[in-house]
C-alpha cells in the first residue's frame, strides 16, 4: 500500500468531519496517512501562518521514501501568498530522487504551475482529502481514475464531449483558471507552446468565466496552445437577467473566436466524480462525434 502526506498550504478545513473521515477510508484501505497533526491547523481563514504552510511544501525536500503521494487537505484561498518562499529548485532535486506524487486542485493549483514553470516538474490535478476522499460518499468513479493515474505510466479517460473533429499532441497543462489567470505576467505562468489546456472551476458566473478564458485569449496564451479542454465549471447557473446567456451560449462564443478546437464536457474539476490529470504530461487528444478521449504518458508513477 501507498505512504500519503498532507500538506496545508490553503485555507483553513473548514469541515474537520470530512478531513478525519477522508484519514480514516484510507487507512482503513491500509494506507499510512502522515501529517495529521496539519489538519485542525488554523489562522483567521488560513490553514495556520505563512511560515507554517510554505513550511508543509518546502519540508518535502527531505521527505525520505518511495511511493510518497503528497495530498492537499483542501484548497480556499491562500497558496498565492507562498510563492515568492517556495523552495523551487529544491522540489526539482527531490523529483529527481524518487519522484514524490503530488495531488491537488483548485488553489493548489499555482504550486503545480510553478513547479511546472520553474522545472518541468509534472503534478497530478485531482481529488484532496476533505472534499474528495472525506466526501460523504466516496466517488467510485473518482477513486478508480486517481489510482489509474497514479499506477499506469500511459492511460486514457474518455467522455462523451462536445466540439469539432479533431487530433492532436501536446504537452498538458492548466488546471483551475482562476488561479491560472492570477499567474499571468508572473515568473509561475507555465509558458507552454502547443500544449492542451485544461480547465475548471468554481462559483464562477458564465460571464466571469468568459472575462477569464478572453483575458487568456488577449494575453496570446489560448493561440499558442493546439486545444482546449473543458472540465466542470460547478456553480455557473445563469439567472433572469442573462436571458438566455448560459455556459454553453458562451463556450460557442469563445469556439467563435478561436482557431483551435475547444472541447468540452470532461469530468475533471469541483464535482464529486471528477478524474485525475498529470499537469506537465505528454498528452494525445481525439475527438468526433464517437466521443473524447485523452491519453496521458511521462508522468511518474507509483513502483510496484
């Protein structure tokens, strides 16, 4: 079985019940669960001081051991602030070792850009300990993609999505576009040419979303890329006043102004069922009207 470690570079855990249930499943599944102590943690809206949670990434660099999956606690709001005091280059020596398996999403998303900025270091997009594995029902679906992910050194999830025909390479890389955008113009911005972007998010109105993916079109970051993939974008209900102005009215648009497909539909992102990308891997992406599917190769894996 697998060694995890939790870090808490975010926001404080808010639901303490899930964070102890998400503990309790996997070791009940006879997985060591390290860092425990991290989870109470707390300062105002923070999962403890700055220098206690660059501390839970920057430790990493001595943590000893093979198979060590580094799972966030959750995300919220607060790993911004840790960037200018993350032992970058560290981290890239310790990948060199024996490659530690780093899972998270939502704000944990800037560590993984900047690790992929800085030193090509590959991450894992995917679930975290409270809102994920402490879920009042563990994902079936979400638990088999991350241990497919994590095991399989080349493998492929499919969906049923929408879009034009296409096939293409690139490198993968994105996460959630929130993040992404706030890293625009900073050191932390992967600058990827002909990649597959993939995104999600949270709370975010359509129009919110649209302002994001334009600011990421003006910024000549979506011209550069061969394709983009969208995931979930939880909590994005149109109300009276768009009138008719959805998610999807606004995906055509931005197909409409776009010279690269612009495919959408994949599980990937805030909702309990969601699958687990490697950020940084090499990535071959089909679509017709069969369906979607995107294969992933040259991220690290758990040794047998």
């Amino acid at each position: 079985m697998s060694q995890f470690h939790l870090v808490a570079p975010s926001g404080y855990c808010i639901n303490q019940d899930a964070a102890r249930l998400g503990v309790t499943r996997l070791e009940a599944s006879g997985h060591r669960v390290d860092n425990q102590t991290i989870i109470p943690r707390r300062l105002q809206r923070f999962a403890g001081t700055e220098q206690q949670r660059v501390a839970d990434i920057n430790d990493l660099v001595t943590l000893e051991g093979e198979n060590q999956i580094i799972l966030a606690v959750r995300g919220g709001y607060g790993a911004s602030r840790l960037l200018e005091t993350i032992d970058w280059a560290g981290l890239a020596r310790r990948q060199q070792q024996d490659p530690l398996l780093i899972c998270g999403h939502s704000d944990f998303t800037v560590i993984q850009l900047g690790l992929l900025a800085l030193h090509n270091v590959i991450t894992f997009s995917g679930p975290m300990l409270a809102g994920n594995f402490g879920a009042p029902e563990l994902n079936r679906f979400t638990e088999e993609h991350f241990w497919r992910a994590l095991k399989n050194p080349t493998y492929s999830v499919e969906w049923k999505g929408n879009g034009p025909q296409c096939e293409c390479e690139g490198q993968l890389w994105g996460g959630n576009l929130a993040m992404l955008v706030s890293l625009i113009g900073t050191p932390w911005l992967p600058r990827i040419e002909n990649g597959i972007l993939v995104l999600e998010d949270i709370n975010e109105h359509p129009f919110r979303v649209e302002r994001m993916l334009l600011q990421l079109m003006h910024a000549g970051i979506l011209g550069r890329q061969r394709a983009v993939v969208l995931g979930s974008f939880s909590g994005a209900t149109p109300n009276d006043y768009d009138a008719g102005y959805t998610l999807e009215t606004m995906i055509d648009y931005l197909r409409s102004r776009l010279d690269i497909p612009v495919i959408d539909g994949l599980a990937f992102g805030h909702e309990q069922q969601t699958v687990t990308l490697p950020l940084g891997a090499q990535a071959t992406l089909w679509h017709s009207q069969a369906g979607s599917r995107l294969t992933l190769r040259g991220h690290p894996v758990l040794k047998a």
